[in-house]
C-alpha cells in the first residue's frame, strides 16, 4: 500500500484493490504482534499513514487502475462485495468464488475456512486510555471511511 505509485509506474496496466479494515481493530491487532511496537499512538499512525499513502496515491489513479473496498463490506457480504470487485476487475462473477474454502475449488487441495464476520483472532480490547488516544489520533480518518 506505500508503494501503489511505484506499482502502477512498473505495471501500468494493474488494477489495485485497496482493502481497508477499521482502525481500531487493525490497532488492537498491532498491540498483540510481537514485532510491532506496543505503544498506541506508534500503531495508530502506522495505521493512519499506510492507509492516507494508499488513498493518496490510488487518487492518481484512473478508476480503472484503482478501488478502494471495506474488510468489513468484504466479510458481512461477500457475495455483493466479490460482485462490484469483479465488475471494477473486468471479469465475471461465479458463485464459486466464494467457494475457495473448498478443496475442489482451491490450487492447495485442502479445507479452508469460508469468508465470516467472525474475528479470526480474538485481541483484547483498548484500556479507556488507549482509546481516548485512538480517537484523538484517528478519529477524522475513522468517520471519513465510513466507522464509528
């Protein structure tokens, strides 16, 4: 996502899907990884800046070259969600897309699990503390895509 202008420089025919998570849960992510940093204004510009370098490279972009899509849309509607990301593709949707969970629909012949608004990992949630400096730091970010 730093690099969507080099991207398009080398391929300029890519299409990029941007996908782009709410910053609290990318934030609570971030606190339990063992190679970040644990302190919560580190992780939330982290979080903040990928996704403005990003978006702010993306709007060089022709429509064609670039999308932008929520994890959440994603996950509490794949089917309409995989639609639209096709259309923005070029290429025709297949109820099987969906599928890819399943050995027969996969190139690693094994199960999977299907697409769920269920968190894969359960974080602990932000103290008070760390979420007054969430909202502090990424608020505006945070209602401009559209989050609580």
């Amino acid at each position: 996502v730093l690099h969507v202008r080099l991207i398009h420089e080398v391929f300029p025919e890519a299409q990029i899907i941007h996908i782009i998570r709410n910053g609290k849960d990318v934030v609570r992510s971030l606190q339990s990884m063992p190679w970040t940093s644990r302190r919560i204004r580190w992780n939330t510009r982290w979080w903040i800046e990928t996704v403005n370098a990003g978006r702010s490279q993306g709007a060089e972009l022709s429509a064609e070259h670039y999308t932008e899509v929520r994890y959440e849309d994603l996950t509490q509607h794949p089917k309409s969600t995989v639609e639209a990301l096709c259309g923005f593709l070029g290429e025709s949707f297949v109820e099987s897309m969906l599928e890819f969970h399943k050995p027969e629909q996969n190139s690693w012949g094994s199960s999977g699990q299907p697409i769920s608004s269920t968190p894969v990992n359960k974080h602990r949630e932000l103290g008070w503390l760390e979420r007054i400096q969430f909202q502090r730091l990424a608020g505006p970010l945070q209602r401009e895509l559209g989050y609580q």
